[in-house]
C-alpha cells in the first residue's frame, strides 16, 4: 500500500450529522493513551497529522481521514477517560455508537490494547459491544517496542485470555516508534479494498 494524499475530510461532534461516504472505512477505537493518533500518523506515513498528544481524552470527535481518495481510516474517541464528566462520556458513547450502527461503508474496526497491560474492563466492554454490533474486531497490541521480543507472545495470549478470544482472531502487535506490525494492517486494508 502507498499513501499518496491523505485529507481530514470530515470531523463530527455530539451533534454533527455522519457522513455518507462512498469509499470503504476501518474505525480506531482504543482507550485514552493506547497510541491511537499515533497509528494512525503511522498508517498515514504522516507525523503529526493525528493530534497526539500528552493528555488522554484528546479526541473528542470522530475524524475520517480520506486517504488516496479510496477509503477512510476513521478515528473513534478515546474511551476510558477519567477527567471527562459521566454526561460527557455517555454522549461520545452514543455518537460511536450511533456511527458503528449507521456506517453504510464500514468494513473493519480495530481495537487497541496496550500490550504491556491486561486489557481493562473498558477494553473488554468495548470488545463485546464491537462483536455486538456485527464486527470481528481485529486486536492492535500498541507500544510493542516496550517490551522484549521474548515477552510478546505472552502478553498476546493474555490479551486473548482475557478478552475471551475464540479462534483465529488477529491480535497484531504494533510499534509506533519502529512500525513494527504496520505492513501486516497494510495487507489487512488492502485485503479488504481488493
């Protein structure tokens, strides 16, 4: 896959109605600080062009970036935020839900987990409701460079254990900082435009 033209076409708020795309989409979802803008910068071979940043809770939208002009990679906020009120956090709840329920074009959603920890009861919520919704989510195991080779497959087999994992799901470890893992979401993308 070659990124040529990447374009932050369409933010939606609480409110914002949802677009109606005409080219496929792969939604990011993932905790506050699992490396979501992070991925995405790097799937986009851009840097900063996802805000990143410091303080979780950051993306309180749903971007669609239009890449090539062929697809969309779509970035879901960051749940699991502690700072932001229940009122608040009930409403992201129901925008994600209401774009993973409406999306005509959506064809994958990717959870990410941060692979150093258990995934959190946030996490597992989120897995369920993503099965719920009719979706195989495919598992990002983020911050892979944090830990030794050695340790990996561990660690993959707690977040399989723990989320209750049947069968051949994918749980791809991913590093932001080496691109460990991204030619196999590459392959993945492109698997599903093909």
């Amino acid at each position: 896959m070659v990124i040529k033209n990447v374009n932050l076409e369409t933010i939606c708020g609480i409110t914002s109605k949802m677009p109606e795309n005409l080219y496929a989409e792969f939604a990011f979802a993932g905790k506050s600080n699992v490396g979501k803008s992070s991925l995405i910068n790097g799937l986009m071979n851009r840097k900063s062009y996802a805000k990143t940043s410091s303080t979780p809770g950051k993306t309180q939208t749903i971007n669609f970036y239009n890449i090539n002009g062929a697809f969309y990679l779509v970035d879901l906020p960051g749940y699991g935020y502690t700072t932001a009120n229940v009122e608040t956090k009930a409403k992201w709840g129901k925008m994600v839900e209401r774009y993973l329920h409406s999306s005509k074009q959506l064809k994958a959603v990717f959870l990410l987990i941060d692979i150093r920890h258990k995934p959190s009861d946030n996490d597992k919520l989120m897995y369920d409701w993503i099965l719920a919704q009719g979706f195989a989510p495919i598992i990002i195991a983020t911050k892979a460079d944090k830990l030794k080779r050695s340790q990996l497959q561990k660690q993959i087999q707690i977040i399989r254990d723990e989320l209750g994992i049947k069968g051949e799901a994918k749980i791809i470890p991913y590093s932001a900082l080496t691109k460990q893992g991204r030619e196999e979401i590459y392959e993945l993308l492109d698997g599903y435009l093909a």
